[in-house]
C-alpha cells in the first residue's frame, strides 16, 4: 500500500501564530465578526417581524425554525465578507489597543 501525504495538507508550527499578539489579534478577528453576525441575525429578524403573515406556506413552527436558521446564516456568510463593515470598525478600534499593549 502507497499511502503519500499532501504537503499542503500538513500544517506546519510556522504557519501558525506563535506569539501573544497574533493569537490576540486573530482572537479579535473571529469575536468582532461573530458580533456582526449576531447583529445582522437580530437585524434580520427584526426585518422578518414586520412584514405581515400569510403567502405561499403557512406559518408553522417548522417554517420559524428554518427561517431563523436562515437568518443566521445568511448573516455569518455576509459577516465573513465585507458585511456591514462594524466588525471591521470594531476590530481597528479594539486593535489600537492590542498594539499598545504590547
């Protein structure tokens, strides 16, 4: 049996983040997008609310079940991009600390 095992496949101890401030950095990264996704879920079901019942399918707990997954989502897929640019905001802001502090 030839097993080979695909380099690019391996991680390496270099190409992760060693020191203190990188992991905080990354940290900061991944929570403020996390809040914008959060906002943009909240957002989407506020959104959902006012627009009045009744349509195509009827309004059952399976339906509010696959739209608020929907909701959520749709919001971490438009966080991961450039969204609504508050994570980003967030993460300038908290960063300039991060940086000071070290």
């Amino acid at each position: 049996m030839d097993l080979q095992i695909d380099p690019r496949i391996v991680s390496s101890r270099a190409t992760q983040p060693t020191d203190k401030k990188t992991k905080d950095l990354a940290s900061l990264r991944k929570s403020s997008q996390d809040f914008e996704a959060l906002l943009l879920t909240e957002m989407l079901k506020s959104m959902r609310q006012s627009v009045p019942d009744g349509g195509l399918f009827e309004k059952n707990n399976s339906t509010e079940i696959f739209r608020d997954m929907l909701d959520s989502e749709t919001a971490k897929a438009a966080s991961r991009g450039k969204g609504l640019g508050i994570g980003e905001a967030m993460y300038k802001q908290m960063a300039a600390q991060i940086e000071k502090k070290k």
